[in-house]
C-alpha cells in the first residue's frame, strides 16, 4: 500500500488482498473483494473502485486519467493478466484472461468478454452478451446457464478471498513432497469446458 500526494488507498476489512499486490493513492477496495498475487491497482492519477464482492486476479493492472474513475462493479470478475484503463466494468461482468478495456469504455452488466479480447476507447460491450476479438464485437446474446456458470465461478473467488484471509501465510518451501500429501478440493470448482460438457 502506498499513499501518494497525501491520499491513502482505502480497503474493507472483509477484502483480501495479497501481500504481492500494489494498491496507490487513490484506491477504494470494497467488502469481500479479493485482489489477486502481483495486481496493481495504481490510483496515482484517476481513482479505482473495486465494488463489493468483485474480484481481480493475479497480475491485472488498473489505472486511468485524473478526473476519471476505473470502476470494477459489484461481483465483476477481471481475469488473470487483464489490463483496465479508465474504463467501467458493470455489475457481474467478466473480462476474461489478458483482455484490455480502453478508454472510456464501458462493459455492461452479467456481460462476458472473452480471452484476449480489446475493447477499444469508448467501446460499448451490451448487457448479458458475450463479445471476443480484436477489436471486440458483441458475438451473442448469453444463455441464462452461462450466466449462473459465471456468477458460480465469483462466488469461488469471494470464498477464495476468505479462504485467503483465514489460512493462507507466508512459508519456507519444503524440501521434499511429504506422503499422503493431501490436495485442494472445492467442488464444483471445474473448467467452463468441463461443465458444458457435463451439461450437454
């Protein structure tokens, strides 16, 4: 956390965010949203606003423009390694791995953008739709079951935020795999491919 120009970022005390990531100036966190291993969130000229239960995963980075806000609505999810410019992401959208939102732009509400994708300044991503590409156009229209796969997969990352809070510490690695070495199991936690498979 670093103050900059005497503003301090400020975080809900239900948020998670991991030892790694950099939160600067002007930096709101919201209750119960998790901020990822290696994000950073730079409030040195525009402000950022995590909304509740919204979660940014490992290596996302946030800025804007003075006089801007960055705004991940309630329960969004930003994938890994996506980049967020001064843009608005609308309540329970998904930006999917190493996407960039621009300028200005705008992704709507339960909206999807697929990996990779480039929404460029002022873009204008619909509500419930599912758009990919570079630049990114609007493919479809979402499935009701997309969306409950969707907001399933934000749940995870809210329990994941209270999980991290609860037990997750800094260690020495072990020397050696220790027997009976037990695994992570959250069921229902499975690839979007799996369980279109599973549901077909």
């Amino acid at each position: 956390m670093y103050c900059i120009d005497g503003i301090t970022p400020v975080v809900d005390p239900s948020a998670f965010v991991h030892p790694s990531a950099v939160l600067i100036g002007d930096v709101i966190v919201g209750p119960r949203a998790y901020i990822g291993p290696c994000a950073c969130l730079r409030g040195d000229f525009g402000r950022i606003v995590v909304e509740a239960g919204a979660n940014i995963q490992d290596t996302c980075m946030l800025h804007g423009f003075p006089g801007k806000d960055t705004v991940v609505g309630e329960e969004a999810t930003i994938g890994h390694g996506a980049v967020l410019h001064g843009c608005v992401v609308k309540r329970g959208a998904l930006i999917g791995m190493n996407c960039v939102v621009n300028d200005n732009a705008e992704v709507g509400e339960h909206a999807v953008l697929a990996a990779m994708a480039f929404v460029k300044a002022e873009g204008r991503i619909p509500p419930r739709t599912l758009a990919a590409g570079i630049p990114a156009r609007v493919l479809r229209t979402l499935e009701e079951r997309e969306i409950g796969w969707k907001n399933d997969n934000t749940k995870l990352y809210q329990q994941l935020a209270e999980r991290s809070a609860r037990s997750m510490r800094e260690v020495e690695a072990l020397t050696a795999l220790e027997p009976g070495r037990k695994r992570i199991d959250i069921p229902g936690a499975l690839p979007l491919s799996d369980l279109k498979r599973r549901q077909a």
